[in-house]
C-alpha cells in the first residue's frame, strides 16, 4: 500500500488549507483512512478517520474546523481544514488500515481517536505550518 500527501504549506491563523492523500495497492474490500499529525519531541497524535461505510471520528481539538472526507472511485482522502490555530502546526500524515474503525478507534481525554497501532501503511508526511 502506498500512499502520498499533498497540498500542506504556511498559513496564517483563522486560514484554511485542505490536504490530500492518494491512495494505491489497496486489496481489502474494507479498510478506513486516518490522518495524524506530529510535532517534533511529541508523540504522533490521531486527527481524524474515516471507515470505508462513512464513518468518521475526529480529535476534540479538531471537531467542528476540520472535514475528513473520501472519494473511493479516486482512492483518495481529504483533510479539509478551517479556522486553523498555531497549535495545529505539525507534519500530517496519512495511513491506512486494514482495519474498520469498531476497532482501529481510541478513546482517550482526545477524544475518539485513530489508534496508530492499527494503522500499518503511511505517507510520507506533509508540513502545515500555521502562524
């Protein structure tokens, strides 16, 4: 499985950016998509996900500003991003997992989370930097 991310890049507080995540070699009917995002000396933190029936499950910090969408035909996720806060500046990345979300969720003071443990194929991380 591979996939690649595009579209981060510097942005003022209260922008927007909308990240993209192509998508290949998959081979299970079913599998979810999640984004997540690290800054350096900190742990990679889940942002959102997406399962392949349309289920979605965002971080609290993020809930009500970002927009995780899919276009199966296109094997491609979406990132939209609004209102954002310096405190989202980090590299994103994009995963996959073989997995559906009942089980590739986490529950943490977060909130519902992707569980990066489950999440065994990653891009290669796009830098958003918001200031």
């Amino acid at each position: 499985v591979q996939l690649v991310e595009s579209g981060g890049g510097s942005v003022q507080a209260g922008g927007s950016l909308t990240l993209s995540c192509a998508v290949s070699g998959v081979t299970h009917s079913r599998y979810c998509l999640g984004w997540f995002r690290q800054v350096p000396g900190k742990e990679r933190e889940g942002v959102a996900a997406a399962d392949s029936d349309g289920t979605t499950i965002y971080a609290n910090s993020v809930k009500g500003r970002f927009t995780i969408s899919r276009d199966n035909a296109k094997n491609t996720v979406f990132l939209q991003m609004r209102s954002l806060k310096p405190e989202d500046t980090g590299m994103y990345y994009c995963a996959a997992s073989r997995f559906g979300l009942h089980i590739a969720t986490m529950y943490t003071s977060l909130g519902a989370v992707p569980n990066p443990n489950y999440f065994r194929s990653w891009g290669q991380g796009t830098q958003v930097t918001v200031s």
